[in-house]
C-alpha cells in the first residue's frame, strides 16, 4: 500500500510518501519538507505562536494534497518534542486536526528513542547484534539499547541541536566562555540521564541517525549523500573533538559553507556537534556508524505492524 507520513519536528515538518508492505522494505515515493522551526515560534512561556500554528496548518493542507495526488491510501501525522512540550500543545493538536481532519499522534520521548531503534534494527538486521542508537533531533537527544527489536533501555534527553543553540549558544559565533558553559551544561545534564545505558552491555554496533549525524560524519571525511544510502559511513570521536573546535570559531555563514551543510541547518550545528561529542566521551563510543532510517521509518513500519 502507498502511505503518506507528515512528522512535524521542531526543525521540519516533513511528507514522507511511500510504497510499503508488511515484512517488505518501504520505498521512497515522494517526499516534500518545510523548515517551519517551530522552536522559533514558542512564546516566552514555551507555547506556540499563531504564526507558528498557522503555518503549520498551512503546510499539512498542502501536504496533503500533494499525498492525494501521489495516490497515498492512508495519512499518519506525528509530532514530537515542539508539541509535546509545549504548554498549548493540545490546542496545536486540536487546531490542526479541525482544519485537516487529521488524528495527530504525539510521541513521548521514550517513544521516539523506541522507533527509532526499530528502524535501526530493520537496516541493519540481526547480525548487527546489540546496538546502541542515538537520535539528535532539534528538540532532543533520544538514545536506545538492545538486541532484540523492542530496545532493553531507552532515554530522551532534552539537548537537541536547536534547544542547545536557543538555550545556551548565543552570539555568532558564540564567546568562548560561553561554549565552556555550554559543554560543562550538556555533560552536566547528558550524565544524569544516561545511567540506563550505561549499564547496559557494551554494544556491538553504536549507530547515529538524523540530520545532525550525517552532516558532521561529511564534515570529517564521510561520503556525500549523492553516492546513497548502502555506502558505510563512520563518524570517529577523535575526528568529531576537532569538528567542534573547528565549528567553535565559525559564524553561520562559514558553516553554512561546509560541504553536507545547509543554510537552514548551519546555526544549529555547533550544538548538535557539542551534544554528539559529549554522548560519544560519556559513552566512551570511538566511531558510530550512520544510518539512513530513523524515527518516520519506525513509525511506518510500527504502523504496517497494525496490518497483520
């Protein structure tokens, strides 16, 4: 069947149409995104801004018809961090939902560390063994251990690369006092929260997904995008410590000029490289192996599950 996928993240909202079947890889048909950043349009109080409600709700109309002229059968909507902490995030919901007639889903943390590890475990298969994954979306850092489908031990921590960026990284580029205070802040809050995985066995494989991943694995030496998604790409801790005091001294300007860097990315890349560094050193990770799929995979297939 042809499904479409609206995930609506702090960075992007993004339509993900594909041809998918129960126990078959699902297959790219279409895809369409907005860099709408609704971290940018939260009030003082953390709710939501009318501007950013409404442009959501103008992106899922649009998105939904492209899915009607891509023939999708079923349209699922999810949404993440932005929402889910936003104190107005059910009025969000609701509003969407009135104007699209849509049901929206709204996964906790735990949630998104889960199908995110699912779809890890599908690309790479059983002969991975035990993996430990790990997630940096704009809004929060999601980390998963285990051998099976189902992780053992599953964390979200609220250190994405733009909570980081808004939060604790301002000036361009940020002082260097301030990216100490930043660091000392996200080790600080990163050890409090990883205990699980720290007990947990030692993985066989440490795999990293999202955007944020693949950009810093192209900045220290890994293949571009363009060669696809079956080439192996590694991001080395080593290599990632000089990344960031590298990216420490650059505007956004000059990061935006890096090769696997977009503009609407490049401010946000400092704190996304500053939270993968110090996931990588607490965890003792020296290299984690990129995977193309992440959490909208896992929510597809979670939801091909509901079929049998």
């Amino acid at each position: 069947m042809r499904l479409g996928v609206i995930d609506i993240g702090s960075n992007t909202v993004h339509l993900l149409v594909v041809d998918a079947h129960r126990g078959a890889r699902p297959l790219p048909a279409a895809s369409h995104k907005t860099d709408l950043r609704l971290a940018e349009h939260l009030r003082d109080d953390g709710s939501v801004g009318d501007a950013g409600v409404n442009a959501l709700v103008a992106f899922t109309l649009e998105a939904m018809t492209l899915a009607e002229d891509e023939g999708v059968e079923e349209l699922l909507v999810f949404a993440t961090s932005a929402i889910r902490e936003a104190p107005n995030g059910q009025d969000v919901i609701d509003r969407l939902s009135a104007a699209s007639g849509l049901e929206v889903a709204v996964l906790s943390g735990r949630d998104e560390a889960r199908l995110t590890f699912l779809a890890a475990r599908r690309w790479l298969g059983w002969s991975a063994g035990t993996l430990l994954v790990l997630d940096i979306g704009g809004g929060s850092l999601e980390l998963a251990h285990g051998m099976d489908e189902e992780p053992d031990a599953a964390v979200s921590v609220p250190l994405g690369a733009g909570r980081v960026t808004r939060d604790m990284l301002p000036g361009d580029p940020p002082d260097r006092e301030v990216i100490r205070l930043a660091r000392r802040h996200i080790r600080a809050t990163l050890a409090a929260e990883v205990r699980p995985i720290v007990r947990a066995a030692t993985p066989d494989r440490v795999v990293g997904t999202s955007k944020t991943f693949r950009s810093l694995a192209r900045l220290t030496g890994a293949a571009p995008s363009g060669e696809g998604p079956f080439v192996r790409r590694l991001l080395h801790r080593d290599a990632l410590g000089e990344l960031v005091t590298r990216l420490s001294t650059m505007s956004v300007a000059e990061r935006s000029r890096q090769p696997g860097v977009s503009v609407a990315r490049a401010a946000q890349l400092l704190g996304g490289a500053l939270t993968a560094a110090a996931a990588m050193d607490l965890l003792r990770v020296e290299e984690l192996e990129i995977c193309p799929w992440a959490l909208r995979e896992g929510f597809i297939l979670r939801r091909l599950e509901a079929f049998a």
